[in-house]
C-alpha cells in the first residue's frame, strides 16, 4: 500500500497515477478523512492538555468528568477515522515507474522482443481441444460432471504431460536459477491475501470458506509472500530467492462466449511461481533477471514467444513496472500468455510488514518484492500441443520432457 504520508505530500503525482491506470480509487475521499482526522487529533491533544492542567489547578470534578467524557468521545471518533482510512488506503493501487508506457488497455502493450518463428505446417494445425479429444487425453464432458464449465479432466499421457512440465520448471528454475523450492499451503489466511494487494480489491474473483474465514490460493505468490509477513530480515540474507508450484482458484468473472473452448480459461489451474525479495536499489535488475528465468522455460520447449512491456492501465494493482511473456499458439492462432513478471517495489512489504536490516546497526527498511510466473499452465500444455502436432493427429513430446514423460509421442 501506499504511505498516507506519501500521499498528503504527493497528491498530484497519485492523482496522476490513477489517471493514466484508469483507476477510480478514492484519492479525494482519502484527503477530506485525513484532514479531518489530524484536525480531531489536535483537539484531542489540547483536550489532553487541559485535563492535566485541571488535575494539576485541583479544579471542580464536573469539569474534570466533562473533559474525559470529551477526550473519550474524540479517541472513538479518530479510532473510526483510522479504520475508514486504512479500508480506502488499501484500495489505492501502486504507482506506475515512469518509465512505463502510458495507454488505454492491454493494446498499448508494447513488444520489446520476440524469439523463435512460428513453425510451418503442411496441413491445418488443429486447435488443443481436439487434439485432446481426438487422443484421449482431455475429457470436457466429465470435467463438467464433476464441478461444472469451465473444469476438465487430464487422462493418460495428458495428465503426465502436465506433470512434466511442472517438474521440468521447477528443476530449471532450482538447479539453474537460484531459487529455492517451497511447498506451501493452497489454503491461506485472510491477513495474507490483504498483504499482497488480492483483498479487499478483489474479493469477488477469490474462492472462499466463510465458516473458517479461509481462502484458496489465485497464485502462489499469495503464500510465497506471506511466509516473511511481519518479520525483519536480518543483514546479508538478500535477496532471497523462492519457486513454488501449487493449484491456483479464481472464479474469474469470464464473458459470455469468450475463450469457451478448451482449456485456456478456467476456474482451477496449475502455476511454478517465481518469487524474490530483494534489496530497493536492486528490484529493476532483478526484474530483468526473473524475465530472462522465465523466457528460459520456453526456449528449452523450443515454442516461439514474444516479451511485452504492459502500460500503464495494463498494470496489476500491485505492480509498479510488469511484463508479459506470450507463447505462439498455432491451432488457436493467437499469442497465449504463459507469464507475467513484476517489480511491486515496497507496495506488498508495507501491508505485509516485511523489511530487512541492512546492517546489523541499521534502521530497518521496507524490502521489495517481485513476482511471476516460471510458468502458467495450461496455456504452456497448449502451446506444446499444439505446436508439436503432426498431420496423423499424434503430439511429439518436446526433448527436455521426454525423461518426465517417458515417451516420445503422443499418440
């Protein structure tokens, strides 16, 4: 979240934060509850001082009655103010870098680099959905049995293609990246879903148990950041360096008739998280760092991709610089995207009450945290499908799955 302080200080440039986020947060409501509150504040403190110049004078106990019934009555009305001002401060998003393009929607995204061609096909590459039913290997029908649209099932070689590439990113990403493997709970707290920006923004796209006040996980990132929730660390332990791989559960408020084919939109899905917390002076780089990770995962599959550079209203709410990784999908015939990496500077550490000492003598500060996936599937289980189709119908398995897999093809 952003410093209330900041804020009063800096009012123009949040406002034209908002303005080039297309954000309707309530800047002006923020401004008249803040003003009100520090008037409150300082005629509590004059109250505060009469009281004890009363005792000290030994003045008449009516008037010493009246003034705590006045202190007391403007200690609940500032403790209200505080809570009304906390709920709306949690509803401002991050402000932009400057370096971020400015535009209207994810069409002012801008290409930055691409990799790989597109391969060409002597026959019409079909779409994943009926490769997947054709071979057996995604059943729609008993997915909605099970739990409704949206749900599918992964059969047979499906399921343990999907099983690989989980393994193969996490192996990529432990052995040749630095990061440290977590398996953390898919079931969270509320406290870890207001620390990392998700509550109480986006409560309505959250699967939730109320008898428990429990919430399952839209990201790993949910729970990778919590793990340093209100803790200082100490001197020379940054950055700190986490992947994690869980199920992810939004209910995602799809359109009518969108991406109603296959698997590319649903309301459970699997994601291999990148996680870091690093030093302030370093999060730009350490962005750069997280996006080549990431990248790595599709030059190994050998599947073209595409890296973009979100602008302003493009942004996640938490994030102050992002970009997209897309995967070429060509039964579907559109660019997937398979990533998103951000830099959310101090943004999440300030809800979540993370900081680092940096040294042993130091006042602590407030850590930076960057996120992003190394990478989402099924996108990636789409684009290796399709892809690496042939013209009889059968699906070769890319050379770095086929020790996971323990097949070639598909067929």
């Amino acid at each position: 979240m952003l410093d209330l302080r900041f804020i009063r200080e800096n009012v123009a440039l949040v406002r034209e934060a908002l303005a080039k986020r297309r954000d309707s947060a309530p800047l002006d409501e923020i401004l008249e509850l803040d003003a009100s509150r520090r008037r409150k504040v300082t005629e509590l403190e004059d109250l505060r001082r009469a009281r004890k110049d009363a005792a000290r004078k030994r003045t008449p106990a009516d008037e010493g009655r009246r003034l705590r019934n006045e202190i007391k009555d403007l200690e609940e009305a500032v403790r209200d103010l505080d809570a009304r001002l906390e709920e709306l401060l949690l509803q401002i998003p991050n402000i932009p870098q400057d370096t971020v393009p400015v535009g209207a929607s994810e069409e002012d995204n801008i290409v930055v680099r691409s990799w790989g061609e597109p391969r060409s096909f002597t026959f019409e590459p079909a779409p994943h959905w009926k490769l997947g039913e054709t071979l057996g290997i995604i059943d729609f029908d008993r997915g909605v049995k099970l739990s409704g649209s949206r749900f599918y099932v992964l059969k047979g070689l499906g399921a343990r293609l999907q099983r690989a590439l989980i393994a193969f990113m996490l192996d990529l990403h432990t052995r040749e990246h630095g990061f440290q493997e977590i398996y953390p709970p898919f079931v969270v707290k509320r406290e870890c879903l207001t620390g990392t920006g998700n509550l109480p923004k986006f409560a309505d796209n959250l699967y939730h148990d109320a008898e428990d006040d429990f919430w399952l996980v839209p990201t790993a990132e949910v729970p990778l950041t919590n793990l340093h929730r209100q803790e200082i660390i100490p001197p020379a332990v940054l950055p700190i360096y986490y992947v994690a791989y869980t199920a992810c559960f939004r209910r995602e408020k799809m359109s009518a008739g969108k991406d109603t084919r296959g698997i590319k939109r649903g309301h459970q899905f699997d994601k291999v998280e990148l996680y870091k917390f690093v030093e302030p002076d370093t999060s730009n780089q350490e962005l750069d760092k997280m996006v080549s990770a990431a990248e790595e995962v599709c030059r190994r599959l050998e599947i073209p991709y595409r890296v973009l550079e979100l602008c302003t209203a493009d942004l996640g709410f938490a994030s102050t610089k992002s970009y997209d990784i897309e995967m070429w999908a060509p039964g579907c015939n559109e660019w997937l995207e398979v990533s998103s990496c951000s830099n959310c500077a101090d943004f999440q550490a300030r809800r979540a009450g993370i900081r680092y000492r940096p040294a042993a003598d130091a006042k602590p500060q407030f850590v930076h945290t960057l996120n992003g996936s190394g990478l989402a599937l099924p996108r990636v289980l789409i684009s290796v499908m399709e892809n690496y189709q042939q013209a009889d119908g059968s699906i070769v398995v890319p050379e770095v799955l086929r020790p996971f897999v323990g097949a070639e093809v598909i067929r």
